[in-house]
C-alpha cells in the first residue's frame, strides 16, 4: 500500500516520534542528548515553530509542534540529518540512524493539546527512565520539568501551556503536575496511539460500540480528532492538492511565478534571481518564494538551490510573502 502524503498547515499541532532504525539506539549518552536539543532549540527558533511537549528516550524521541513559518516535513528534515550526522561522526558509524519515516499525527488541538502534554511527559516515568515523580520532575531530556521551571529551555512554549491552569504561574504549576501525576494510573491510550478510526472513536471500547450501532465516522491514520475535524482537515488537503494540481496543469511552474512578480512590481524578471538586499529584490523574492511554495507545492530546498540561498532564507522569505500578499492583495492568477 502506498504511503500517503503528509497533511500541514501553518498553526497546525502535531504529535512527532521518530525511531532508531531496527529499533536501535539514537542516544548513547547525555552529550548525544544535549547536541539534540541545542540543534532542535535553533531550527525551532529559526521556523518560529512552537513546541508543547518533548521527551528524549533511548531509541526514539516524541515531540508536540505547532508548524510555524516551516512545513514540519522541512523542520523534520533538518533535525533528524542533523543529529545523524553529529552523531555518526562523533561515534565513529555509518549508514542511517532513523527509520526511514517518522510518525507525524496531526491533532485536533482543543481536545488533545493537554491529553498529548500529559502523555508525552510521562513517556520516560512509563519506560522506568525515572523511578518516581520527583525524578521526572528533575529529568532534564523531557519538556515536564521545563514547565515546572526546574530547568530552562527558550525554545519550548511553557506559558500557552500553564495558561490552561491558572493566570499564577506558582498555582498553575501546582495544578498542572496534579493532571500529570492523575494520568499515570490511565496507562496505554489506544485514543491517542492507535490507529485512525480508534482514535477519532475514542477507544477500541467505543469502536466495538459504533460497529454494533452500524455508525460510520470519518477517521484517517495521519490524523487525531472527532469525525467533523478529520473531514474538515481532509477537505482542506484535498482543496489545496486540487488547487496546485491545477496550477501545473495550466503550466504555471516557478519560471511564471517570476514573469508573474516581475509584472506585479515593475522590475526585470531576471534581477529577481540576482542576489543582492535591495528592498524591491527583498519584496519580489519574497513574493516567489511564497507562491512557489505555498502554491505550487514546491520544496525549500528546491528553492534554495535555485536562488543559490540557504533554506532558512527561503522560509523568512515565504513569511515575508505571506505578509506582501494579505497586505497588498496580490494573486498569483
């Protein structure tokens, strides 16, 4: 069967793990660990994208993002090259790390944010990493201790989360371990980890329900929501394909999206592919950028080779875009 593609949008939540290839260890030692979350602290910083929840285990990692300037599949990208590199070189190995591809849930963020908080900061208490609460409290590899202010990372989003518990920050940090340590005796959530269906019915218990009622619901692997979320989401992907499927069936392709900008702003075609800070370069760039991205589908790394910039570039760029085009009103059409 076909591997389906990834959905995403911009403020879109999603529950990542990524595995060791055959299982195997991505970390051998707290130095392993702290190259990954100074590497995962810069690319979210860069992409602005915000993350909920994380903790580092020994052959696998999880991850709660809100996609930011970047698609997740790029944030990804970086991340896990990233630390295969590092660390081939610092252990002396070859060959790949992870498995070829990591999970990546999109959640329904009203009714699984906190549920997915909870789940991803008890992971190491589950896996015997730590004995007891007071240790996970300490641990320094997962997002829990950073929301009760035990340690300090920039890069993860501890006050949207407090914010569920209390506008106090010394209460809501009291309240929010309490909904931590009350999820401990719940154990496995097929709701959260099963498969599509389990999860949009909330359980192998309410699927056995549904099936003897002859109820049908919408539910998809890639997603974690009711039915009316996961039809929602489903259109909206289906819209966007739709929209980029035409475009390129009417031959549109990055060359006319630069004829397209040169028109709009009143420059040479090809001074956008020149390098240089110029604003009106800046602006029509920016403008390329976005609608070759968002629009026609194509990858930041792609146009990091056309423009002969880096892909961190092509995302501030698309941003940038994003902004020209809801102020000043321009289609790509």
């Amino acid at each position: 069967m076909p591997r389906q593609s990834r959905i995403d949008t911009t403020g879109a939540l999603h529950h990542i793990i990524a595995r060791g290839i055959e299982r195997r260890k991505i970390f051998e030692d707290d130095q392993d660990r702290y190259d990954f979350m100074k590497n995962l602290g810069l690319i979210l910083k860069q992409t602005e994208t915000a993350c909920f929840a994380w903790s580092l285990m020994s052959n696998h990692f999880h991850l709660l993002l809100r996609t930011g300037l970047s698609p997740i599949a790029t944030v990804m990208r970086r991340l896990l090259s990233g630390h295969a590199i590092r660390y081939n070189r610092r252990h002396q190995r070859r060959g790949h790390l992870f498995q070829n591809r990591y999970k990546s849930i999109l959640c329904q963020e009203e009714r699984y944010l906190l549920e997915l908080v909870r789940y991803i900061h008890l992971n190491p208490f589950r896996a015997k990493l730590v004995a007891d609460m007071r240790q996970l409290d300490r641990y320094p590899f997962s997002g829990h201790g950073v929301i009760l202010g035990k340690h300090e990372q920039h890069w993860q989003n501890v006050e949207e989360v407090l914010l569920h518990f209390g506008k106090r920050i010394a209460s809501a940090r009291q309240r929010y371990r309490g909904f931590i340590i009350a999820g401990i005796d719940e154990g496995r959530r097929d709701d959260l980890t099963g498969g599509g269906l389990i999860r949009s019915a909330g359980g192998w218990s309410a699927v056995r329900d549904l099936r003897v009622s002859k109820v049908h619901i919408k539910s998809d692997e890639r997603i974690l929501g009711e039915s009316d979320f996961v039809s929602e989401v489903l259109d909206k992907s289906l819209e966007s394909f739709d929209k980029r499927y035409e475009l390129k069936s009417r031959g549109v392709d990055v060359d006319f999206i630069a004829k397209r900008v040169s028109i709009l702003l009143n420059i040479p075609e090809e001074n956008i592919w020149c390098e240089g800070k110029m604003k009106e370069l800046v602006r029509a760039r920016s403008l390329l950028c976005f609608w070759a991205v968002r629009e026609l589908g194509m990858s930041m790394a792609a146009m990091a080779r056309r423009l002969n910039i880096s892909i961190v570039a092509v995302s501030k760029s698309v941003a940038r875009g994003a902004e020209i085009v809801k102020k000043d009103g321009f289609t790509l059409a």
